[in-house]
C-alpha cells in the first residue's frame, strides 16, 4: 500500500500545483503525554516497584513506671512490575506511487534518480505524520491497551472492539481503563462514580446526557476519593469531549461559563473544577466512537478520571523515542523508509489515590 493513499482522486491537468493549494486534514486533538502520565525514562526490562505503606496507630497513654507501649505496626510494602513492550511500525514510500498529474510534490527529474529523490515538502509531510501517529498510538494505549481486547464476533477475546477492528493494535499491555475495569472486578479500591447513560442499550440514549450528568460525575469522584488522593500536586481532572460538553453547557444555562470555572494562560483558555485543571481528552471520545462501536450502542462513551499523573504514570527505556524515527532509502526497494519504535508500559501504584467515572 502506498504511504499516501491517492486512490480516491480525480487527477486533471488543472490540479493543485503548489503544497499551499491543497487543503490537510487538521491532526485530531490530544493533549500532550506529560499533561496527562508522568513519563519514568530508563525502563527497558521486567522491573519491580515498590510501593511502601504508613504505620497504623501506634500512640497510647504512657503506661508510666519507666515503661513502654510497645506496638505491632510495620510500614505494609507492596509492589507493582513494570513490564516494558517494545512497540514498532515502518512507513515505506514509493517515489512511484505519486501520480504524474499530481503537481504539488513534483520535481523535473533524471530517470536515473526517480526512485531515491523525494521532494523535502512531501518528505517533511509524511515525517510529521508519522510522529502524530506514534503520539495517539501512545496515549491509545497507554489508555486503552488490553491484553484481553477483541472484536464483536471474536470470542477469543472481551469482544469489546468494533467489528473488523484488528485487535493486534490494542492487546499489546493493560492500560489505565483495563487496569481500571480489573480492580472494580475484585475488591475495589478506586472509586466510581457511575454515569447512568453508559449502560443504556442504544446509542441515542448514550449519548443524550442529563442536565447535570458531568457535574454529578466531577463532584462525585471529588466526594468520592481517598482524602490523600489531594496530597499529590499534579492531580488533574480527565474528561472525554461529551462529558466537558455536557459540563459546559450546564454553566451557560446557569449563565457560569465565564465564572471562576477558567482562566487563561498565555492567551489559551484553561479550564478548572474546584480550582483543578480539566484535560479534555478529545482522543478518548474518538476512540470511544470509532473502536468501541458495539452495533446498537458504544461501549461506555462516557469515561473520567481524578488521578494525579504521577499516580498513573507510563513507563519506556527513553522519551526520546516517542518524538523520534529513522529514515533511509533502500536502492534495491526503490523506496524510502522510515521505522518508529519505543517500549511502553502503563501502572496505576496506588489505587485508592484515584477516583474514575464510567
């Protein structure tokens, strides 16, 4: 397959002739991975993390008589395992595949140099795009990752995936919401607050939210958590696009949008519950919609989180590897490639210092 998909193009000797008259799809929004996962460098095996507790009680009334209250407590240690998978792709192009009567990316050239020379725009294009896609694989996965994950049809899996939706692409390691999913399956330690709509059997009824439903979601995991869940000084409110949606919409029916709810940063508006930042995951709602589509209804559509990132972190062998790929031209392929690859891996540590909403 070529690297640019021109199938679907009606080439003519009028067509673009410059980069500048041709119009690019804007790169779906996400925020950045330090915003929403603190990243640990230096993970490249199997790597124990431990978790070390706090005493218990251990004050009494002094027995006096120069004795002692001598007390059974101990710091509880407890541990997770960072397990680190190395994830890769490679991006061939072709000089070829370009139509003749596609002007915008073309040069006068030697038939000898046809298949090794790529104009610099075409080449920059195609290297920014494939960064964009190694920023979504990583928060896809590192938000949605599951080991267990399959299609509708596949039993071989949770058959939570879209019908026709290569699985391969998802069940590399757990991330947050299967993390998540796990630990309310046993003895739940994170706290939900659960969103109503989620469970209803159509799409329609998913997605027509009540009045107050992101609110209720918000104040709840707030009300919710583990009191030392505010001792972090990174904690930060998740929010899919429909739940911030709903939420706004709440304040310009209460005429509050422009109240104490935001304030603005180096001219971008920041928004804030309780005077703690909100990430819109916009990301999340796309791959909700797009991959979680189970036929009649989404599978749940609408997700938050309370967690400070530091509690949520992902773990690789270097950052650098996220932003980076390598290029180079293969004379016997007559083409030009460019490999990404990274390790990735994705903890919750401490489960009552988060609430979520599902």
């Amino acid at each position: 397959m070529a690297t640019i998909d021109y199938s679907s193009l009606t080439l003519t000797p009028k067509e673009a002739q410059v980069v500048n008259e041709a119009v690019f799809e804007k790169v779906f929004s996400a925020p950045e991975i330090a915003a929403v996962h603190d990243v640990q460098t230096g993970v490249d095996m199997d790597r124990f993390i431990p978790i070390f507790g706090q005493y218990g009680l251990v004050a009494k009334k002094d027995p006096g008589s120069c004795g002692s209250n001598t007390v059974a407590s101990s710091i509880p240690v407890s541990q997770k395992k960072w397990e680190p998978i190395l994830h890769s792709f490679r991006i061939a192009h072709c000089q070829d595949d370009v139509p003749n009567l596609l002007k915008m990316w073309q040069k006068s050239r030697k038939a000898a140099g046809t298949w090794e020379e790529v104009n610099d725009e075409m080449a920059a294009f195609i290297h920014d795009k494939a960064l964009d896609a190694t920023k979504n694989a990583i928060l896809m996965l590192s938000s949605f990752g599951d080991t267990t994950a399959s299609p509708v049809g596949d039993v071989t899996g949770n058959e939570t995936l879209t019908v026709g939706t290569a699985k391969t692409f998802f069940n590399t390691i757990d991330g947050m919401w299967p993390q998540v999913f796990a630990d309310q399956a046993g003895a739940a330690k994170i706290y939900r607050h659960v969103i109503t709509e989620n469970a209803l059997a159509t799409k329609a009824g998913q997605l027509a939210l009540g009045t107050t439903t992101a609110l209720d979601a918000m104040r709840g995991m707030f009300e919710g958590v583990d009191p030392r869940a505010f001792d972090g000084s990174n904690l930060v409110i998740q929010l899919t696009r429909s739940l911030f949606n709903n939420w706004q919409a709440m304040l310009e029916d209460k005429s509050l949008a422009n109240a104490v709810f935001q304030k603005v940063e180096q001219g971008a508006t920041v928004w804030q519950y309780r005077g703690y930042p909100i990430v819109i995951r916009n990301d999340w709602s796309r791959i909700l919609t797009t991959y979680y589509d189970l036929g009649a209804s989404y599978y749940l559509p609408h997700r938050a989180v309370l967690a400070d990132i530091s509690n949520i972190p992902i773990g690789t062998s270097d950052s650098e590897s996220f932003k980076e790929l390598r290029s180079f031209y293969d004379f016997k392929d007559k083409k030009h490639y460019m490999d990404v690859a990274f390790k990735l891996d994705m903890k919750i540590l401490e489960e009552y210092a988060m609430a979520v909403a599902y």
